[in-house]
C-alpha cells in the first residue's frame, strides 16, 4: 500500500521530535518544521496528504498556513493544534480548511484516532474521484470508428447483449483491437449506465493486491490493513466491472470470482459476512482461454461461466478498408493535441498503411499517425513520415531476391566497391538490412553472439533488429 506522507509544522521541539518518532514507528513517511514559512515550504516540496500545524507559531499563525495549504492542494487533510483550544478556535479552523481539530496535550492515542478518520476519509475521496473520472470517460458505439462488414457485424451483437440483463461477458481479441473501448460502450448503452463502470488490469497487479482490491478487506486482515477497505466488486454495485487480462488470475481468484458470478455474493478478505452485489461483469483476454483450460491453467467452470456471451474482435488486418476512417481520426485528435494543422493524408501513405499487417492491431495504427504528426511539416501527411517497416512496403520485389556478395562478411568494416549495384528502379534499404541480418545468422549458425560480431553491432541491437523483422 501507498505510504502515506505526513508533515508536522510545530515550534516546540520537543512536541515535534515525539510526533515525528511515533508516526515513523507506524510506517509513516514524516517530515517536519519549526515555523509557518518553513512549513509551506516543506509542504511544496514533498506534497504530504496530511499535515499537522500548531496554532501559535513564529512569522505566522496556524490558521493562515492551513488557508495557503489549501490553496495549494484543497486534498490536504490538516490537523489543526492547539493549547488554547476554544469553541470559536476550533470553527476558524474548520472554516479555513481543517479536517480534524486536537487540543494540547494530547496522547498518541488521541492521533491514532484521527488519523484513522482522516484514511477513511481519503479512501472514500480516492473512491469518488475514480468514479467521477470514469463517468467523465463515457463511450458509446458511436466512439467506435469503422465501417467494414466485420466491425458492423461486432458492433450490431454487442448492443443487443448490452441491452440484456445478462451478468458475463467475454471479449477475445488480439492485443490492441479495442476490447477496453467496446467494454465500455456496452456499459454504457446498457440499462446501468447510470451505475459506476470500474476496471482493472488483472495482469498489472501482484496476485495478493489483485484480491484486495476486487473484494476489499476488513481492519485487521493483515499487517497493513489498518481500516475498513471497500473492494471494486462493492464500489461497482449496480454497475459493470471490467476485468482486463482476466486470463493471468491465479486459481485461488478464479474460484473466488466463480462464487461472485453464482451466487452474487462477495465477502471482504479476513470478512465472515456475504455483501450481495449486483454487478455486471465483462472480462476480456488476447489469450486462447479454451487451451488454458486444457492446460489446467484456468477453471473450465469459470470458462464457460464467463462465456455465456462471447464476443471476438476482428484483428485490424481483417478490417483494413477501416483504415483511412481510423487515420482520419487520429490525425484529427493528434492535431488538437500537438496544435498542429494536417488537414489529409497523402494517397501513397494510405496504400502503405492498407498493405502492413499491423500486428499491435489499432493501438499501433494509433501510435504510428501520432508519431507522423508530431514529425510533419507540411498540411497532408506524407508517407515518409511512417516508420521504415511500413514506408519501405511497396518496391516491387521480393527481400529473398537481394543477393549479399558472400565476401561480405570481411576483416574489414567496409564493402568492397561496386558488390552492390542499387537498379534503376530503386532497391529497399530496409529489404537489404533484413537480408544482410538473415545471412549473418545463417553464417553464425543462429549464434547471435557470433552474428553481431559479423555486424559489428551490439547484441541487444541485434535482437532488436531480429524481432522488428520477424526473423
């Protein structure tokens, strides 16, 4: 879990240094100052999610630092301390921006339990803000860009299923093909679109975090588990959970998740009591599920569980008249985000983006217009701006058909004169490095050691080589 930063602005050296010692002992990340100034900028610098400021300090007055805290970082949560307490003491606090208000002396046993307050406030303000931004993120199926057969066809099934009240859905697709995109238009057109949407990569997370955070935990269910902490499934209530790389939870998950999908029950870990959830959950994978049951890598009942509607993405190579609707589009939002002015793509850079096979899928469509935009200069998008695996496409020729001399490979680091003749129609400079590559690995007997040395290039350039051209 996060650790959390606290700063203790307080000019009695001895409450300061007591403070401090206590809460390093709790795990806490503590810093410190003697006075207002000082405070504010501590408070720049480390950006802490709780503070502690006295009343009566040097140069400034409690109350006027909480205020210029506030303005810095309305988050903050701030204990406000102080020796005189008082009815109108405490509400000027509060006014200016206080989350707690304690009164001097006070025992560890008193902070304890407002700072176990103040983490339950910050949970649920974590919690909005998730929510709130998802909200912000609503998608529909007209997000989705494209007009082949094959995307209309997807988009068609999946409004039908988004419209069910059906509580699992599977997505299947190849890495890049949109499947976070179309989880979210379904639940969004969905009768519980007005419910939280809250998704999570299962493959992001160690397998103990991943449980905690889809079920929660009750105060004391391990070492750091300090409160009570609401799981997604919880948050989601009425809503969609979307599971991402649902096919790298371990077993202990997946019978878990499978008492969810029956019984609509979830219980918090180190928890006795069942919470009823109504959740609709979309779990999506680029894996092949159906081998991982085989293998007895995945539950065959949670398989067919989560498939009662299953949904595979098309691959871009198998839609690719979508492209220039795809190109079109980010070539528009890549222009807002750079201040740039492309108004069209020249036709010679279409064809090419038409004739590559596009393995990372729409992703890396994406990532290839916004890396052009950022290098044109001009108003049309220009075929020199694709990376050379896809500019170098369209020669006419085969790579097979360069021939290297065989004396290539010299002593030296240079090529003998005239080994090489470029044609009149041109050669490709990509289709003759692939080949030079091709050779020396031949040579070297797939040695890639011995190969970079016939290169005279380092290892790690030479698989990097190998796996752009797929050798």
């Amino acid at each position: 879990m996060k650790q959390l930063k606290i700063l203790i602005i307080e000019d009695e050296k001895l409450i300061r240094w007591s403070l401090e010692k206590h809460l390093s002992s709790k795990g806490y990340k503590v810093f410190s100052a003697e006075s207002g100034e000082e405070g504010l900028r501590e408070f720049e610098l480390h950006q802490p999610e709780i503070v502690f400021t006295d009343n009566k300090l040097p140069q400034m007055q409690g109350l006027e630092v909480i205020r210029k805290i506030k303005s810095m970082d309305e988050e903050t949560a701030i204990v406000f301390m102080t020796a005189f307490g008082s009815i109108d003491t405490a509400v000027s606090a509060m006014k200016a921006g206080a989350s707690e208000y304690i009164n001097k002396p006070f025992s560890f046993e008193e902070v304890e339990v407002i700072l176990g307050n103040i983490k339950q406030k910050l949970a649920i303000t974590k919690e909005v803000q998730l929510l709130r931004r998802q909200q912000k993120e609503t998608v529909t199926f007209d997000h989705i860009i494209g007009e082949s057969a094959a995307l209309r066809q997807i988009i068609q099934l999946s409004k039908k299923i988004a419209r069910t009240q059906t509580t699992t859905i599977l997505l299947l697709g190849e890495s890049g093909t949109g499947k976070d995109l179309f989880a979210r238009a379904i639940h969004y057109e969905g009768s519980q679109n007005t419910r939280p949407f809250v998704t999570i990569n299962c493959s992001s997370l160690p397998e103990s975090l991943l449980e905690s955070e889809l079920f929660g935990y009750e105060k004391g269910a391990f070492t750091d588990a300090k409160q009570q902490k609401k799981g997604l499934f919880e948050i989601a209530d009425g809503g969609t959970v979307f599971l991402d790389e649902i096919g790298e939870i371990n077993m202990s998950t997946q019978i878990k998740l499978l008492n969810v999908l029956e019984n609509r029950v979830i219980r918090r870990l180190g928890g006795t009591a069942g919470i009823p959830v109504e959740i609709r959950i979309i779990a999506a994978t680029n894996k092949d599920l159906k081998k991982a049951v085989d293998e007895k890598l995945f539950r065959e009942d949670l398989y067919y569980r989560l498939k009662v509607f299953q949904i595979t993405l098309p691959a871009l190579r198998e839609h690719k008249d979508d492209i220039p609707l795809l190109t079109d589009y980010f070539i528009k939002y890549y222009n807002n985000q750079f201040k740039k002015n492309i108004s069209s793509i020249h036709k010679s850079a279409i064809e090419l983006l038409k004739k590559y096979d596009w393995p990372g899928n729409i992703r890396e469509l994406r990532n290839v217009i916004e890396r052009a935009v950022i290098l044109e200069t001009t108003s049309v998008l220009q075929a020199d701006c694709l990376p050379g695996e896809i500019m170098h496409l369209d020669h006419g020729f085969e790579v097979d058909a360069i021939e290297v001399p065989k004396n290539y490979f010299s002593s030296d680091n240079t090529l003998p004169p005239g080994e090489i003749e470029i044609p009149e129609g041109g050669l490709s400079l990509f289709g003759l490095e692939k080949q030079v590559i091709k050779q020396a690995l031949d040579k070297s007997e797939n040695n890639q050691t011995k190969a970079s040395k016939l290169l005279r290039i380092s290892r790690d350039t030479l698989r990097y080589k190998i796996k752009k051209y797929r050798l």
